[in-house]
C-alpha cells in the first residue's frame, strides 16, 4: 500500500487541494494515511452532505408528533401514542446495486434495518423503490433478477415483511439503477437509544461479526459517477448476512431492554471512522480507540483498513464499566462479538491506535455532519429544456385511432402493468402483521395490535407508502417534487389513514454541474412546501448524488417514504372493486393534463407539457373526506387515479382483485377530446364505490367538505365499457396488467 500524503493521494481519496490545506490547517501538520483515509470517507458527499445539507436545512424539520430533529439520531422517531413511537428511514444503494446488485441490494435493506433497531425499535416493515432502464435489455434484465433477489433473501431470510414499494423503467437508468430501501419499526418511548458517546470513562465496545476488507471506501464509491472503472470497484460493496444480522437484532435489543446501553451507533457507511466520530461528537465527548482489540477476519489488515471497512452487521456501543460483562453475556449468548476497543474521553480527540502506535488524533467535530465537515453551495442554473417541454401542447397530436388498443397499451406498460411477478419473492406476510397487502390497495397497512396497551390502540396501524413521478420532477422539479409528496399522502389516505411524516431519499446526479444542482435545489423548494400545506415534516432520510454515467444523467428521484395512522385497521380500504351493482363516482374535478403523462410517453413516445398544478385547499379537504367516509363504513373501494388517468384507474379497479375481475358500465364526461378525458393525468382524483343506498349520506359529506362526487357508472358484468368508445372483456386487460413483467423478466431467468 502506498502510504504517501499528499495532495495527489487525496485527490484519488476523493478530497480536493483546498480540503486537503483545510485539514491541515485543523491538524496543524500533515495528517497521516490513516487520518487522511478518515477524513476523505467523513468528508464524502455520502457522509456529510457537504452539497446538500444547507438546502437540507430549509425542509420543515420539526412538528407536533417528532420525538427527534430530522438527522438527530439513527431514524427518525414519530410519537403514535399509547406510549409507542414509530421509527423509519429510508436510504440508497446505488452505486453497489450497479456494480454488485444482489449484495448492492441485500446491504441496503440490512443497513436501513441497523438504523431501525439501534434506536430501539423492532423493524416491522420494510419498503422499496426502485429504478430500472429498458427492461428489454439483457443488462436490465441482470440487474432487476439480482436486485430483487438481494432483497427478498436479506428481507426474507431476516424476518422482516416487505409490504409496498414502486418500480419505474426509463432509458435513464439504463446503466445506474437506482435502489432505495425503507423500514419501519416499533419502540416504546422508555426503550428509545440515542446515537451519542456520553460519559467519560465510558466503554466504547464492538459487537456482532468480525472485520474484514469488504466495502473499504464504500462510502466515496458512493460520492462519484458510475463509470467503467466503477466495475473494478466490487471490493467497496459490502457482503451481507441476513441471519447474523437476526442474531443482531435480538442481542442489540435484548442488551437495549435490559437498560445496559448508553448510546449506540450502526456501523454503515464510513464504518468504524463514521460510528466512532459521529457518536463522540454528538456528545461533545473523545475516544481512545485500540485497533488490535477489534475482531478480525484477516489479522494483517493496517489501521486504515480496519477504520474504513464497511463490513456489515456491526455495533458501536457505549456502556458503563460495571455493564461490560452483562453486555458480554447477552451478545456471546446470541453467537456474536462483544469487545471492548476503548474509552469515551472528555477532550473532544479521536485517538487511534494500532500495534502501539497512534496512527490517527483528530478533533471529532471536524469530522462530523453539519459541523466541522466542508458546507459548499453550487452554482445554480435553470436548464433550457424545462421551458421547451412545457411549452409543447399536447392537442396537436392525434387522437388514437382504437382507444380498447390504447387503453390495453397503458395497462401492459411495464410502468403501469401489476408489479406481482416482483412483490411474490418478497415474503410480505411475515409476522402475521400485514392487513393491506402489496398489490391489494393504494398503500400498506401494518396492525399495531401486539404493541398497543389500550383498546383504542389495539384497533390501529399503521399506513406505508413509497412514491415519485421522476418524469414529472424532471420536467419541472419543484412542482414535480411537490406531486411526489402530495401523492404519496394521497396513496395513505385512500386505504383510510391520516399521512403524517415523510423521510426521502434525493437521487441526483452530479452536483457541480449547474442544471443538476438547480433540480435539487428547486426539488427541496417543494417537498418543503408540499410538507408544510399537508403538516407532514420530514424526519430525516438521504441524498445520493452521482447517480450518472458516461453516457447521461438519471431523472431527478426524491423519492417519498410516507407514513399515516390508520384508527381502526379493520376498516382499511382495498382499490378493486368488490360488488356487483355498487356506484361507481370519482371525488375531485375532471382533469385534462396530458403533460408528462404515461398516455404521451407510451402512446405518442413523447415526454413534454406542462405538468399538473396542485391544490393545497382541496387536497386536504379530499384526505378528511376520505378518512371519515371509510371510517364511517360508506364506501366499498378506493383507489388514486394517476399514471394513465381516469381510464387506467377504473380497468385497474376492475382487475385488480385477481378473482373477482368484475367489470363496469361508465358515462364519461366527454365534451373536450376523448383521449384527455380518459388518459389526463393529475387533479387529485380518487374512483370509490359503494352501494347505491350510501348515496344521501357520501352526498352530504362531500357537500360539508365542499367536494364534489360525480358517479360515472355501476359496477356489472365482466367487461369495462365506457361511452361505447372503450369496450374490453376485464380478463384481456388482465392479461396484460399481469402478464408484462413475467413475460420480460421469467423467461430470462429461467434461461
């Protein structure tokens, strides 16, 4: 190893010239091979959000239910009352899925769940979104076969239920997938852990699996461009273990519970430099770390190594003296390390030693998020295409000459078309504790019945949903941002929950270049207003930049993960329909944007218009309408109407219950062109059903939230007929919806 310090040795670490001179105006010297390994993972985008935090700041942070400031901690912490919180995070892999996508994937839903249970909390869900190019590719097809994979045996084999989740294909992410992975836990507030190394004298001890040189500069793998020498690469993903990250799990708990723990840290990105200066520095504390003391898997590694490595199921945990051989018992009892490496100390220095030596002294807040890690601002510009995509009008284009052909087009779009083939390799039911189940409804619900003390909480759960129109970002970001946000609300309350907090997670591409950065700039301009209209702060989440390649960027992606309370999940509202003769009716005003919509970009292969505006006002009144009309017993399905419009909603609530596939007799508005009416996107729109006795009292209702409640149709029969211009047996439009992805992806798999 070429153990040089100089400038060109940082710059292959990923710093620059002047963060190199900063460091060592910190040190007041040149830094070591280890210190500059350090700094260079702490100092990564991936680590400190050098490029985003101060656009970071401006989100709305705070509110009435967060127990924890967005970044404070591991996850983010929402009181639900009867004494129990809900914690939930999601977070990328990107980079690794591109290079390595089964353990790109499985390490992402094993680090997103360490961030779970160090806070105390028993994962009970997990969620993804994800991102594929043209899945008629072979590459594609590589890439979605291992990434789904990766995360149904970390998932499956862990005991976690995977219970929603998204995925979109575009050419744009032909060559870097985007991977994003969510979970969810439960913690009661008298068992919350904190991320902070208090009390000098303090044990700093590692438990769970040894050491190795898996994932070593995992981290600024991560804060740079996939290229064709990212293929080379492969050391800096991780290896994963579902079952001893299970063992983890009970141990880290078990120890938590006992009240043993004074503050602990997952060891994810950055690894040991990351748990070690993180935790000292939220304390205003310093360490002494002995390197020799840390289990190994191969004992020659040096002190950078061991500081930087990313191997996965890891702990950093503070304990008071007289707590070291309980600690000890619990994870030896669980088949896992627990050793102690060190001390906290009270002066603020990370020391690290290795073989006798001091091979790192660093102040612990230069390396820390937010504080003494470099803050820039980009140069911001606006880029061309924005003005001309929305000046496009759509009516210049002709209207399909078959709109039953149109119609089973958008249903077959790998976009559109059911995502079963992928979320039946997911084991969703684990735990027994899932109501809504992937495919059923516009979001998932999770029962809270074994956590809950009171009757009242017994009743409830809670509502999950992942969500981004990465089209409609790219085409205008701050609107489109804003849809991500106010639809994946929308999704919570259709199945019949109230949204109440959302963690992100903002894929981009390069930062430095002006148009990436005003995409992200203006992105965070609406999930920041979208989330102060709805009163769903952010708890905190993730930015991935350098989500490109040689040949193009990705769309702008912030990903949405939202969270709702759901009363009474006996209650919880599926999207098909379910009986023959109910009244069919959208809520919300008829909608003709064509802009950014799925019917341009499969029927015409255009992207371009203007996007869909939002009504702050109505989508409020709509959420209150919904969550009382279901509550109350009046209607018998639900379900959002978005890509492929009105159309698309309504063949999907015929077919999306696989067994019963009823059809429907529909009446459309159809004063303006066809297409628009059936195929435009936007305006807040949600198809129910119900009987027709319900009339007088859904009428009432929508009159009291000044809504208005057209009913189109009734459903009947085994064909979706509307207007007589649409006119398809609902087990042809099934046949598509469910039978894209296998088509593309089975056959492939099974060669």
């Amino acid at each position: 190893m070429n153990l040089k310090v100089d400038i060109e040795s940082a710059r292959q670490m990923g710093l620059t010239p002047e963060e190199f001179e900063r460091i060592k105006e910190i040190l007041g010297r040149v830094p070591t091979y280890t210190e500059l390994g350090i700094y260079s993972v702490m100092w990564s985008e991936h680590a400190s959000y050098k490029n985003s935090i101060l656009q970071l700041k401006k989100l709305p942070r705070s509110g009435k239910n967060l127990l924890v400031g967005a970044g404070e901690e591991n996850a983010g912490l929402v009181d639900i009352g009867d004494g129990l919180a809900v914690a939930f995070k999601i977070e990328s892999h990107n980079h690794p899925s591109a290079v390595e996508p089964y353990q790109g994937a499985a390490t992402g839903v094993g680090g997103i769940l360490r961030d779970i249970f160090t806070m105390g909390a028993r994962p009970v869900a997990a969620l993804d979104s994800l991102r594929f190019g043209n899945p008629d590719t072979s590459r594609v097809k590589y890439l979605l076969e291992n990434v789904v994979k990766g995360i149904a045996d970390y998932g499956n084999a862990f005991g976690v239920p995977t219970v929603a989740g998204e995925i979109y294909f575009d050419e744009c992410y032909d060559e870097n997938p985007l991977v994003n992975a969510m979970a969810v836990g439960i913690v009661r507030h008298d068992r919350i852990a904190k991320a902070a190394a208090k009390g000098v004298g303090n044990l700093v001890m590692i438990v769970g699996s040894s050491t190795g040189r898996d994932g070593i500069h995992g981290a600024t793998f991560a804060s740079e461009d996939i290229s064709e020498a990212s293929e080379a690469k492969r050391p800096s993903v991780q290896v994963g273990d579902p079952f001893t990250e299970k063992l983890l799990l009970e141990a880290t708990l078990e120890a938590i519970e006992a009240g043993l723990v004074v503050g602990i840290q997952d060891m994810g990105a950055a690894g040991i430099a990351c748990s070690t200066s993180e935790m000292s520095a939220k304390a205003g504390t310093g360490m002494e770390v002995n390197l020799d003391l840390v289990p190994l898997r191969e004992s020659d590694m040096s002190a950078y190594e061991i500081m930087l490595s990313e191997s996965q199921e890891r702990m950093l945990v503070v304990v008071e003296p007289e707590n070291e051989v309980a600690i000890k018992r619990i994870f030896t009892k669980w088949d896992l390390n627990a050793e102690v490496i060190g001390k906290v100390t009270g002066d603020g220095i990370l020391r690290i030693s290795r073989h006798g030596m001091l091979e790192a002294e660093v102040p612990s807040k230069t390396l820390a998020l937010g504080e003494g890690a470099p803050v820039y601002v980009r140069e911001s510009c606006k880029p061309e295409y924005i003005e001309r995509l929305s000046e496009f009008d759509p009516s210049t284009l002709p209207e399909p000459a078959d709109y039953n052909d149109a119609l089973k087009k958008l249903i077959s779009s790998p976009n559109i078309a059911c995502k079963k083939y992928v979320f039946e390799q997911y084991d969703f039911m684990v735990g027994t504790d899932t109501v809504v189940v992937p495919g059923e409804g516009d979001a998932a619900i999770v029962r809270l019945e074994r956590w809950a003390s009171s009757e009242k909480g017994k009743k409830g759960g809670l509502a999950l949903k992942t969500d981004c129109n990465a089209r409609y970002v790219y085409m205008d970001p701050r609107t489109g941002a804003e849809h991500a946000v106010v639809e994946a609300a929308r999704n919570v309350a259709c199945v019949g929950a109230k949204p109440v907090a959302i963690t992100n997670c903002l894929n981009f591409g390069n930062p430095y270049k002006p148009d990436v950065y005003y995409q992200f700039e203006k992105a965070v301009e609406g999930i920041t207003k979208a989330c102060t209209e709805l009163e769903t702060p952010v708890t905190g989440g993730n930015v991935s930049f350098y989500n490109e390649s040689p040949n193009r960027t990705v769309y702008p992606t912030p990903v949405i993960g939202m969270l709702g309370i759901m009363d009474d999940v006996s209650k919880a509202m599926r999207s098909a329909f379910s009986n023959q003769g109910d009244f069919i009716a959208v809520v919300g005003p008829g909608c003709l944007d064509m802009g950014g919509s799925e019917y341009l970009a499969v029927i015409h292969k255009l992207v371009a218009g203007k996007i869909p505006g939002i009504n702050y006002d109505y989508e409020r009144r709509l959420h209150g309408f919904l969550h009382e009309a279901i509550l109350t017993g009046m209607l018998n399905s639900t379900h959002d109407v978005s890509e492929g419009g009105l159309a698309v909603a309504l063949a999907e609530c015929c077919i999306m219950d696989h067994e019963k596939m009823i059809g429907a007799r529909v009446a459309m508005d159809f004063s303006t062109r066809k297409d628009f009416a059936l195929f435009g996107e936007g305006g807040g729109r949600v198809v129910v059903s119900y009987v027709p006795e319900k009339s007088h009292e859904i009428t009432a209702l929508a009159n009291a939230k000044q809504l208005v409640v057209e009913v189109i149709g009734v459903v009947s029969g085994e064909r979706l007929q509307i207007n007589g211009t649409i006119d398809l047996d609902v087990r042809d439009l099934a046949s598509g919806y469910y039978g894209t992805l296998p088509s593309k992806f089975a056959a492939s798999i099974e060669k």
